[in-house]
C-alpha cells in the first residue's frame, strides 16, 4: 500500500468514527423510536464501514 493509500484509509477510519459517535449521540437523544431505530441502524452501518477499512490495514 502505498503512503497516499495509506493516509486515504487513515482520514476514513476518523470519518467512520466520527459518524459512528454522531449517530450513537443522535440516537439516544430523539424521542421517536422509529427515526431513533433508523440513526442506530446508521450506526451499525458506520461500525461495519469501519472494520472494512480497517481490515485494508
């Protein structure tokens, strides 16, 4: 992997960790339960992203 690639992979995994807490906070802080069932299936979503890229590693 070359240093571009690598640096491309590391700036993911903040962004996928970044999103994954948003919508962690996100989900917990809305009232309805279906919106709130949606922003936590976003962050299922954003942890399966992440172990992706980091398996690139």
């Amino acid at each position: 992997m070359t240093n571009k690639e690598l640096l491309y992979v590391e700036d993911a995994l903040g962004h996928e960790t970044f999103m994954k807490a948003c919508s962690k906070q996100t989900a917990g802080a809305l009232k309805d339960p279906n919106l709130s069932n949606y922003v936590f299936e976003l962050e299922k979503k954003h942890s399966e992203l992440y172990n992706k890229f980091l398996n690139l590693l």
